[in-house]
C-alpha cells in the first residue's frame, strides 16, 4: 500500500470543537487573537449582537480550511486548572518565534478578554504563557524555532 493510499484510509482532523455558552463571543476572541475569517454563511447577522444567539459557528484560515468551531451548550462551567474538580479534558497550543512576539500576543489576548493562568515569558528553558480564554478554557502560546 502506498504512503499516499494509507493516509486516504486514516480520518483525518477537520477542526477542534469548543463548547461554550456564547459561541459568536468566544468566536469572535479566536477570530481576532489568531486572524481567521468565518465559514461563509457564519458571519454575524445584522442585530446579532443585540440578542441574536449563534449555536455552532466555525473559523477558517486564508486557504479556507477549516480551524475551529464553537457550539453553544446550556451550561460550560470552566476547567479548574492545573488541577481541581473540572480537569481541562484538552487545551489549545499555539506558538510564536520570539519573545517580544509573545510579549504581543500577550497583551492582545488580554486586550481580547483573556486571563493569564501563568506567566512563563522570562522562563529560559521554555517561554510561555498560558491563558484562559473568554469561556475558561485554558490556551497556550509559547515560543519555539519550528
């Protein structure tokens, strides 16, 4: 069988599913912290901002694949973290180049809405932050030479 063949026949990822209880709030942190476009036909309605109420939304990048999607659920206590009686279950990685760009994206996730659950800028060993995003859910954005 052919490397190509082998990965037709494996599923594939087609994005990351967030719950949340407001799904163009939380889509809308995601779509300004990490510049994607929503899936045509997601976009926000004319009024929706004054009460409309979005129950799955989903974010692409410039080539139009999709990223992530947000689905809206009654109730989405956060996780507790690091540990606690709601464990993260998964979080989000994300990774810059350098330090002063993650001294960027710092502020601008806490100019989004964003928390900082620890602060590892300064850490020789590994940069990071990471965050809580609108809905709780912790993120991370950490620097790396990939």
């Amino acid at each position: 069988m052919s490397e190509k063949t082998a990965r037709a026949s494996v599923p594939r990822l087609r994005q990351v599913v967030l719950d949340t209880e407001d799904a163009r709030g939380l889509a809308e942190f995601y779509r300004e912290l990490l510049a994607l476009e929503y899936l045509p036909g997601d976009e926000p309605e004319v009024g929706e901002e004054s009460g409309g109420v979005a129950d799955w939304l989903v974010l692409v990048d410039d080539a139009g694949a999709r990223v992530l999607a947000f689905q809206r659920v009654e109730s989405m206590p956060p996780p507790t973290w690091p540990e606690g009686p709601r464990p993260q279950m998964m979080h989000l990685d994300f990774w810059v180049s350098s330090v002063e760009e993650l001294r960027e994206q710092h502020a601008k996730a806490i100019a989004l809405g964003a928390s900082v659950l620890e602060d590892g800028t300064d850490d020789p060993a590994e940069a990071i932050v990471i965050f809580a995003d609108p809905a709780g859910h912790p993120f991370c954005i950490f620097v790396t030479d990939e």
